[in-house]
C-alpha cells in the first residue's frame, strides 16, 4: 500500500473501528439499560484508575493515528528504537 494511501485509509479506518467497537456497542448499552456505560466516577480505586487509562489510551491512539496522516517526518520519532 502506498504512503498517500496509507495516510488515507489509516484514519477512516481507525474511526469506523472505534464507531463499531465504542460507539454503537455504547448506544445499544444505553439503550438497553438507560445508563451511560462511559460515566466513570472520580474516586480513588481501581476501577476509576482503569477508567482513565483507558481513554488515555484512546486519545493517544487518536494522537498517533493523527500523527502519522498529518507528518511522516514526525511520526518517525514515534517509531520503536531499533
């Protein structure tokens, strides 16, 4: 796959993975319970901490897709250290 294509494909990949795996998975939650499967407390346990880390993760994850659409040159130092 090309480069140009690649920067293409990569981010509407990610956003119909994400719509898929979160967003529809989520609704049909909320709609079957009438609870935000999202709302995480802000207390001080484990299940908070998960919480964040796991949209931590998908910010990230957002980040770098966006990263590597926007600037090769950049994302270059995201690259693991051979």
């Amino acid at each position: 796959m090309t480069e140009t294509a690649l920067k293409i494909f990569l981010p509407i990949y990610f956003l119909a993975w994400f719509a898929l795996a979160f967003a529809w998975r989520s609704y049909l939650t909320w709609k079957r319970t009438g609870r935000n499967p999202y709302r995480l407390g802000k207390s001080d346990n484990a299940h908070d901490f998960v919480g964040v880390l796991f949209r931590l993760t998908m910010a990230v994850s957002a980040g770098v897709v966006l990263l590597h659409s926007l600037s090769s040159k950049l994302y270059g130092y995201l690259a693991p250290i051979v």
